[in-house]
C-alpha cells in the first residue's frame, strides 16, 4: 500500500508528520508547495509542485497532481492541509480511485479553515482535532490533537 | 542547560517577547539564546540570531531546559515533540504582530490540556508562566504521557484499507 502526504512547507509539515509512526510502515512519498531543507528521510521522496495560494495557478497544480498520482498511484492521500491538497484530492477522486484522508489542522479551534471546508467534501475519511468543529463536521471524526 | 527562546519567521517584529526575556534573564537558565527572525534586537546579555537550519533548531530545543516562543504551530510541536512544556507567548494583531489573532486561540487551547503555558502579557507574567512549565516539565504524569488517539485511529484506518486492498488483489 502506498501513501501520498500532501502539504504545505512549514506548519503543516511539521503537523503531519506526528503521524510518522502511523504512515512510515508503508511505503510513502511527500508532495510540498515550497522548497525547504527536508530531513534526512524526505530526501529522495519529495515532490515540489507550484506555490499557488487562491490563484490561477491552482490549475497548473491540477496538472501536476495528475503528472505525480498517474507515476506514483498512491493508494491513499494523507493532509493536515493546506492548499495543495484540494487538487490531489480532485484528481486521485477522479482518475485514480485514491482514499482521500484530511485532518483539519491543530489550528482550528472553533472555526474551520477554508481547506478544511472544502476537503470535508471531497475526503473518504475527515478528522477534526477540537470538539468546537463538531457543528461544523458533522460526518467528520473528533480524534483529539496529534500531540 | 540553556533558554531557548524563538520568534519563528513571520515577517512582522515581535520585540515584546524579547524585551520581557530581558527583564527576567537574571532568573532563566543561563545561556539565554533567542532565535530573533525579523524581528531587530541587540542585546549585551542575550546570545541573538536571526534564523538557523532546521537541524540546529530542533537541537537548540532539546538542549533548553526553558523553551519560550511565538504561539506559532510549528514551533510549539517541535518543542511538545522533544518532550518540552514551552512558555508560549502569542502574537497579536492589535500590535501588528500578526496578520490576525489565531495564536492567541491556539495557545489558550493547548495551554487548557496542559501541552503548553500560554502568557499573553509577558511584561507582568512571563517568570510565573516559566516556573509553572519547569514545574509541569518535572511531573512524572506528564512523562508518561500516551499516544494521542487520532494516531491509533488513523493506523487502524489504514489497516483497514490495506485489508480491502489484498481482498480485492486475491479475488482477482
């Protein structure tokens, strides 16, 4: 089986790799928005695609996530967000059959982000950190923090 | 062991948290050493730099036996990860600290559950908040603390998936 972990640089990265020990059994890959200087165990399995944020370019990085999803065929997409997992979600719903997992970002407290809103929609599984967002994701899972 | 203190990269200065480092430095593990970003600051007491690679920075955390920082997500992790209760001090919008005030949210909320100690006026609070992380650092409950669940939930939901996959892969 093998996961796709989307994310932004930063943050989130920093976010989704509490679930390391969860995903590293598998064979994985990561896609981020931005260059940065990876850790030793990102190095060779790291995609870069265009740093979009609610612009035009959200089209290229359609064309990017197929170009990657149609090579790797990851079997799940896993994000905390933000932006770049909006296409990886349409294009592995799409064309691929791909499971799509989010988990709204530790940020979110009592309003959800605007990533979260739409991947809500678009994910097999949705996970929420703080009961706050309940009403917000009523088909979503409370799971606590990843800390 | 040291005080690490770190103002993350935001571009907007947040010379309030460092000049309230200064004030209680006599009363912090010494060296203090402040990782500064944008923020403009000299100092004849504290060691000051402005960014360091990843590497050095999550080192500079396990080394502190004091860790004060920016209410920013990725810092906060970092610390909680290497076993720490940072002081969190939040920046907020009304001094231009930040876009907007989601610090402010996020450390109440984690500082709640007892991850970190959030102080929002560290002129007056940040040697109280300080001793209260030492304090909550040193407790064996703390130490032992689990897995958060999310992480069990999200492995038996690969798990699950796996299943389905071999499934399919046998009947075909």
């Amino acid at each position: 089986m093998k996961i796709a972990i989307i994310s932004s640089a930063g943050g989130h990265l920093t976010e989704v790799r509490c679930l390391q020990s969860v995903y590293s059994q598998y064979e994985h890959f990561y896609v981020l928005n931005h260059s940065a200087i990876l850790p030793e165990d990102m190095k060779g399995r790291t995609y870069f695609i265009t740093h979009s944020e609610r612009d035009m370019k959200f089209f290229l990085n359609l064309f990017e996530a197929f170009r990657i999803m149609k090579k790797e065929r990851p079997d799940i997409v896993l994000s905390t967000g933000a932006g770049p997992a909006v296409p990886f979600a349409i294009i592995g719903k799409l064309f691929f059959r791909t499971k799509i997992v989010f988990i709204e970002t530790i940020t979110r407290i009592s309003k959800p982000s605007l990533t979260g809103k739409i991947m809500y929609r678009l994910s097999d599984h949705f996970y929420y950190q703080w009961e706050m967002l309940k009403p917000h994701f009523p088909k979503g899972t409370y799971g606590g923090t990843v800390l | 062991m040291s005080t690490f203190v770190t103002l993350g990269n935001a571009k907007q200065p947040f010379p309030r948290l460092i000049e309230a480092v200064e004030n209680i430095m006599g009363h912090l593990p010494s060296p203090v050493i402040v990782q500064a970003g944008y923020t403009p600051w000299e100092s004849d007491f504290l060691e000051i730099l402005d960014f360091m690679e990843m590497g050095n920075f999550v080192e500079h955390i396990e080394k502190a036996r004091v860790v004060i920082t920016h209410a920013g997500a990725g810092t906060i992790i970092h610390a909680i990860k290497a076993g720490k209760v940072p002081v969190v001090v939040p920046r907020k919008a009304e001094y231009k600290e930040l876009i907007d005030n989601h610090q402010v949210e996020l450390a109440a909320c984690l500082s709640l559950i007892n991850k970190v100690v959030s102080v929002e006026k560290p002129d007056e609070k940040l040697l109280q908040a300080v001793e209260k992380a030492i304090k909550i650092q040193s407790e064996v409950s703390f130490l032992s603390d689990g897995e958060p669940p999310i992480l069990q939930l999200v492995r038996n939901l690969f798990r699950g998936y796996e299943k389905d996959l071999l499934h399919v892969e046998g009947a075909s």
